[in-house]
C-alpha cells in the first residue's frame, strides 16, 4: 500500500522509501526573507467579472462606497489590540509634558474643569463613532463618514486636516524624542538619535498588521504600567511620605492659588486637553481591520473612554498637588524633559534617580505615539485615495493587509524630523504643535454630525434603529451636546488665542489656529475644483447601505437577539456594567 506526505524541511527530490514503499513528495519551504519581500505584493483581486463590470458602472461616490468598504485591509485587530492603539495615540507628550504648561497658565483647578469638560465631549463622540463603525466598518474611518453623509468637501478637507495632523506627529514626536534624550546630556547630538528613533518606527510599521498591534500593546503597557506607579508614588508624596517628609495635602491649591489667570486660565487649557485626548478616536479608524466589529468596537471605544479618562484626570489631580503651577521649570526648563511635570514632582521630593527613570518613560510614550500617528496616517491617507480625494496609487494594500505605499509617504514626510539638529528645535517644535492645534474638535464635531446626518438619512428613509447592532447610548441628543461643545470651544480659544495679554499676538493666534485656515482652505479648493456647491447631502439620498448581504444581515440581527436575551437575564449591576463598559 502507497501514500504521500509532504515534508517541507527539505528541498530534495522526492524518492522511494525502502522500508516501507511509501512515496515521499517534498516541496520547497520559502525562507523567512522570501516570505517577507512576497507579503509586498498586491493583494489579490477577489472580484469576479459580473463585479468588476458593474463597479464600472457605478458613479463616483458610489464607487467611493464600493472602495472604502471593500479596500483590502485584513481583519487582524483584536479588542486589546484596539484599546492599545487608541491608548498609544492619546497618552503622549500631552499628559507628560504639555500638561506642564497648561498647569502654569491655568491652575491645577483649570486642569481639571478642563479635562473634565472635554472628557464629556469625547464620551459622547465616541459613543456616536461606535455606532457608525459598527454598521459601517470601512476603510478611511470617520473620513468616509463625512463624505458620505454630510459632504465630499468636508470629507475632503477633514481628511486631509485630520492627515496632517497625525502626519506631522511623527516628526514632531521625533523631534519630542530627541530633546528627551538632552536630559542627559545638553550637549548630545540630536540627529543620531532621530536616526535610530526613525529607523525603528519605520521597521515596525513595516511589519505584519498584527505584529504592529503587538508592538503598540507592549509600548501602551509600559505606559499605563509607569502611571499606576506614578498613582501610589504620588499618594505617599502627598500624604509626605517623601525622602524630604512634609505633609502637602492641598497646600498649592491655596497658594499659589488653584487657579492661575482667572477665566482665560480656564479656557486656555481645552486646546491642550483636546491634543491630549486626540487619539481615542483611532478605535474607528482600525474598524475596518477588526475581528468582530460588533462586539468588540463598542467595548473598545467605551473602555478607551473610561482608561484614558481615569489616566488623565487622577494623574492631573496628583500633579496639581505636588507642583506649584508658578513653578519657573515649567515654562523655562532648558531641556523638552525638564518641563514635565511629572519629573518636577519627583526632583521636588528630593528622590534621586526616579527623575532619569521616568525620563525613560517620556521617551517610550513619545515613540508609541510617533508609532500610532504612522498607523493612523497610513489608513487615513488610504481612505482617502478609495474616496477618490487623494492620488489612486495610494490605494495599494498588500498581501498581510499593510497600505504600503500610503505607510511609505508617511514614513518619507517623517523625514521633517531632521530639524531636530537645528538650533531652533524648540521654535520649529511649537509650529509642528501648531499644524496640530484644533484638529481633534474638527474630528469630533465632524463624527457627531455624521451620526446626527445618518440618523436623519434613516428617518427620511422610513428606517428605524432596530436594525442597527449598536445605538449610541446617548442618541443624537448627545452628538448635538459634544457638537455645540466643541463649537463653543473653539469659539473661546479665538479669544485666548488672539489675546493672551491685554493685547492682540499675532503668534499666539496663528499657533492655535493655523490648523483651521489649513482646514478652511482644503474645503473652499475642493468646492472650486469640483464646482459642488451643495452644503449638505439631502437626508433622502444619503447612502445608508452597508454593503452586507442579506445572509450576513440575518446572521447579524440573529446575533442581535442572542445578544439582548441573554443580557435580560443579567442582574442589574452586570447590565450596568455592559452599558457604560
């Protein structure tokens, strides 16, 4: 009796066994090098002809549908996966170090009203993002909401903000890396490290989907790890348990004072807190490479909330009781490190070492941001070329599900990262910031119309909410209050912006608001090339297809049902749980 086996550790010919007369069929195994240069290929077009022809039928934004639904991207991304990313992209430089500065112009009570505030308005946004990723995971994320509810202008200049935005992080964390590593040395040379920093992100991002993911949950674990440290450290500080003793309680909320300039204090601290949160948002960003969308995106974006939330608002409260926000290391550190907050506290209570250790840390939040901005920009800069809003070569996913040559653009505009070795690194820093300012308000006020546009779309249609597998917690009444919040944010930053003295700077304006000229003009050049000069697409012709077959919509309300039923028999604390968790 014969038979055949594959061996695939060896290349040579097949032969006759002599022992037992089986046949021995051996194939090439590729090595690792070899599996890699293929996985650059494009992915294979799964289409059949009758598809192809009636994609060439369509319109262009049905095509623009058709595209970002079905872009390539693998589903790869697990629920930890998810947390990680959005936790990478928004504990950054804005909780270790800009905090510093909002500390000085506000207050430690201003930290926290701040936060706060805009904590509410990103709940409520990501409730609303959960909803729409849910029914609709495509690629390009809230990008392709706004072009496909609101307005292809707005999609197109939300686009291409929201792509500057998290393309000049990489840069401007770079260039953050950088002036971290001066804490040891003024005299270092910047650039060698920005050679190393940017070599290491460009070799991560160049890896599998999921070792991506991996890398980003290793890097966001480091940092939530160094922060619930930073929690006991800074409860025994307060209680003077320090090295140097001293029971401090509350004594910096009374003087120097709980708040620093008054009203405009207050107000001045929202940009600073957006930037900070900015990130959260990346959960619907990776929908279209995610494992189960229905389960795991509204988990995600609420479990997001709820981790960077208490990141945020403990740690501020902390901070403001062990640093005095008159503190001159604040604002006149010579080293990007030394303003941190974070190091000040620990230098204040005279412990040696804990400072350099901390450092460390800065140092690997920055590089897990600068690792998620190349993610996100990549898949935005994707999402927009399936639109049709930016060159169609940029539409290339290969074969482990990577927008090549979208993460090889970004990788190139990263090269900014260089200025690091100039003697105006400080200057050129706080312009990169400024490219930055107000894109987080224009994502979340653009992810809350979208869904208040598709809930429109679905009563103008005679569509209700039972079809949907998740409702937003806070319905449309929600989008309206994030919406209005981020406008009279907005509307407050012009006036700190504009005069944050007794007189008009002009510098001052333009480094919050130049991101909204960038934004305005993205929006009036698409209108004038395109000559569409509709405001808003009609709530009766919005799209709200998802593109799902009728199978897979069976399976997804059968899914649905299972779901409900099984949850009305929870107790009252585990569907409470689930709701807000």
């Amino acid at each position: 009796m014969s038979g055949t086996i594959t061996n695939v550790a060896s290349s040579t010919p097949s032969k006759q066994s002599t022992t037992d007369a089986r046949t021995v069929e051996v194939k090439p195994q590729r090595n690792f090098l070899v599996t890699y240069i293929v996985s650059f290929k494009r992915a294979e077009d799964k289409r059949t002809e009758q598809e192809k022809a009636a994609y060439d039928a369509m319109t262009d934004v049905e095509k623009a549908i058709h595209n970002t639904t079905y872009s390539g991207l693998q589903e790869k991304m697990s629920f930890r996966h998810l947390i990680m990313i959005a936790v990478g992209g928004a504990v950054g430089t804005g909780l270790f170090v800009n905090s510093g500065a909002s500390l000085n112009t506000g207050g430690p009570a201003s930290l926290i009203i701040g936060w706060i505030i805009v904590a509410t308005m990103m709940l409520s946004t990501c409730m609303a993002l959960a909803e729409l990723c849910v029914a609709f995971p495509v690629a390009g994320g809230f990008t392709t909401y706004a072009t496909r509810f609101i307005d292809p202008s707005i999609g197109f200049a939300l686009g291409w903000n929201y792509y500057i935005n998290w393309a000049i992080m990489v840069p401007l964390q770079l260039v953050a890396a950088a002036m971290t590593i001066k804490y040891w040395n003024a005299d270092i040379n910047s650039t060698i490290w920005v050679v190393v920093f940017y070599l290491l992100i460009w070799l991560l991002n160049m890896l599998d989907v999921k070792y991506y993911a991996e890398s980003e949950v290793i890097l966001s674990m480091v940092k939530i790890i160094a922060i619930a440290a930073f929690f006991i450290l800074g409860i025994i500080l307060v209680c003077g348990g320090g090295p140097q003793g001293g029971y401090l309680g509350v004594q910096y909320w009374y003087s120097p004072g709980a708040f620093s300039h008054g009203f405009k204090g207050v107000c001045s601290v929202f940009v600073t807190a957006a930037f900070s949160f900015g990130g959260v948002e990346l959960v619907g960003m990776a929908a279209a490479e995610t494992t189960n969308p229905i389960k795991t995106i509204p988990r995600a974006c609420k479990q997001t909330f709820w981790l960077v939330t208490c990141l945020y608002v403990i740690t501020l409260l902390l901070i403001g009781l062990l640093v005095p926000y008159n503190d001159a290391r604040l604002l006149s550190g010579d080293t990007f490190a030394s303003v941190s907050p974070f190091v000040i506290a620990i230098q204040n209570a005279g412990i040696s070492g804990l400072p350099s250790v901390m450092n460390v840390v800065i140092l690997i939040a920055v590089l897990s941001v600068a690792n998620s901005s190349v993610y996100a920009s990549a898949r935005i800069l994707a999402g927009l070329a399936e639109a049709g809003h930016a060159p169609k070569f940029l539409t290339y996913i290969d074969r482990t599900g990577r927008p090549l040559w979208a993460t090889i653009v970004t990788l190139l505009f990263g090269l900014l990262c260089f200025v690091a070795s100039s003697d105006k690194e400080a200057e050129i820093f706080l312009w990169f910031s400024a490219l930055c300012g107000l894109s987080t308000f224009f994502a979340w006020m653009t992810i809350c119309f979208s869904h208040i546009r598709f809930r429109a779309a679905l009563d103008s249609q005679g569509r209700g909410t039972d079809g949907l597998a998740y409702i937003s917690q806070f319905g449309v009444g929600g989008s309206w209050y994030s919406f209005f919040m981020n406008i009279l944010v907005i509307g407050v930053q012009f006036w700190v912006a504009l005069f944050p003295g007794s007189r008009a700077d002009v510098k001052s304006f333009f480094a919050v608001f130049l991101s909204l000229l960038i934004f305005l003009a993205c929006y009036l050049g698409h209108k004038i090339v395109t000559k569409n000069w509709i405001l808003l697409i009609r709530a009766s012709e919005i799209n709200i297809d998802n593109n799902r077959s009728p199978e897979q919509l069976e399976e997804d309300r059968l899914a649905i049902r299972e779901a409900k039923e099984k949850a009305a028999g929870y107790p009252l604390w585990k569907r409470t749980y689930y709701f807000w968790c």
